[in-house]
C-alpha cells in the first residue's frame, strides 16, 4: 500500500500520530526537497530510509510502480494531494487499489480561514499556465467570492489587480493576498482600490476577490408594503431565504 500524505508546513512533526507512525514504518518515502532537511531531523533516531524525490510526479510514478507491492511506502505532498496536487498523476499510473490518501488542509482553506470568512459559495480559479482571460470569465459571473491560484510566471497579483479593474469590479470587491500560507513567513492583507502592490510579495500566493454587500437604500424613501426583494440581505448560496 502507499500511503500519500498531505502535509503543512510543520511537518513531520505537525501531522497526526497515526500518518507519523505510517512515515516511521515505511520502507520507502517520497518527500519534495522542501521537506528533506525536517523530515531527516525528524527520523535522526531511527535507521536509514530510503528517500525518493517526489519534485517530478511522472518520474515518481514510475518509481513507485517498479517498488515490490507488498512494501510500505509514503510519499509527502503538500495539502489536498488530490486538489492540483501529485495524486492526479499518481493514480493515473498506479491506480486506486494501491492508494490511500490523507489530506491535510489546502490553501484555500487556509486563506478563508486566515480572514474569518465562510467560503461554501466561494469559487476559485487557478492560473497556473493558463491564459489570464479565464479569470475575466470569472469575474463576469459576479462570485459573492473567488479564490485565484496565482501564477508568478505569468504576472502573478499583479495580474489579478489589473483584470479586476478591468472588469469595473475593483470599487465594489475587498482583495485580500495571502501568501506563503502556513509558514512562519506568511502574510495575509487587504489591498485597497487604487493602491500599489507590494514589492516584496511572495510567489506562493492567493488571491481572495469578496464582493462587498450593496449599500442600504435610506428607510425613508422605502414604501410601507411591496418591499422589493432586494432590499432584504441574504445569503449568496442561498439566494430568496428570507428567514
């Protein structure tokens, strides 16, 4: 069985008692370079594992195929393995019968959770080598909230200001960065209409576009009877629920 584990940035030693006790009884594990230098402080107690790179997906699904069935094997991924993560890639080599997963929390999670915000109507959007214009086609939607997987090669927020100004959205939506999520380094803030981007901003990052509630109308000028519907707030997943 091989065991696919997502992770945060603590780990190993942040994940769970159970997935630590799989990475302990394995007999080989797959981690990203990211993870090497925490994962061999973590195991400096036990005998040598074999470790294999996990920065190539393709190159790790072969691996793992040649690997004797009846060895434990873990491999390290980062959140959801199977929210554009390496699961995709590894079931379409090895199937599902020699699979079991467990996620950790994605990024998007983590950026919602960052800003007190339920996120069950939210949409989302990667960027990551797609034509920016998929992010227009978003926004033409009006979402109540849209999450955007940012690409640093291709603009980055940057990128994601520009096309909500376009759109002639930028006055009425709270844009929010989140970067490098989970780390010691993160930061999470709000960027105002017409201000400037930070210089410094890390390749790692969210965008968060919420739509801002719609301005009160003034009670005095409302009749007694036929209020519109509009007038009531209500909830963006459930649109028409009075109560």
């Amino acid at each position: 069985m091989i065991d696919v584990i997502g992770t945060d940035a603590g780990a190993p030693a942040s994940l769970p008692s159970a997935q630590q006790a799989l990475i302990r009884a394995a007999d080989h594990i797959a981690a990203p370079q990211r993870l090497r230098p925490a994962l061999h402080q973590w195991l400096a107690d036990q005998g040598p594992k074999q470790l294999i790179s996990s920065d190539e997906p393709r190159t790790l699904a072969e691996t793992l195929h040649d690997l004797p069935e009846q060895d434990a094997v873990v491999v390290l991924a980062s959140g959801d393995p199977l929210w554009f993560g390496i699961g995709r890639s590894l079931l379409e080599r090895l199937g599902s019968s020699r699979l079991r997963f467990h996620p950790a929390p994605t990024s998007l999670q983590l950026a919602f959770a960052r800003i007190g915000r339920p996120w069950q109507d939210a949409s989302w959007v990667s960027l990551h080598g797609r034509d920016p214009e998929v992010l227009a086609g978003a926004l033409q939607k009006r979402p109540a909230a849209l999450a955007v997987l940012t690409d640093p090669q291709r603009g980055g927020a940057e990128t994601v200001q520009r096309m909500l100004r376009s759109s002639g959205l930028e006055a009425s939506t709270r844009l929010w960065l989140c970067e490098n999520l989970g780390h010691a380094d993160e930061r999470v803030h709000q960027i105002s209409p017409g201000m400037a981007l930070p210089k410094d901003l890390h390749p790692l990052l969210i965008a968060l576009l919420i739509a801002e509630e719609p301005s009160l109308p003034d009670p005095q000028r409302l009749p007694l009877f036929g209020l519109d519907d509009g007038v009531y707030l209500q909830h963006a997943d459930h649109p028409g629920l009075m109560t």
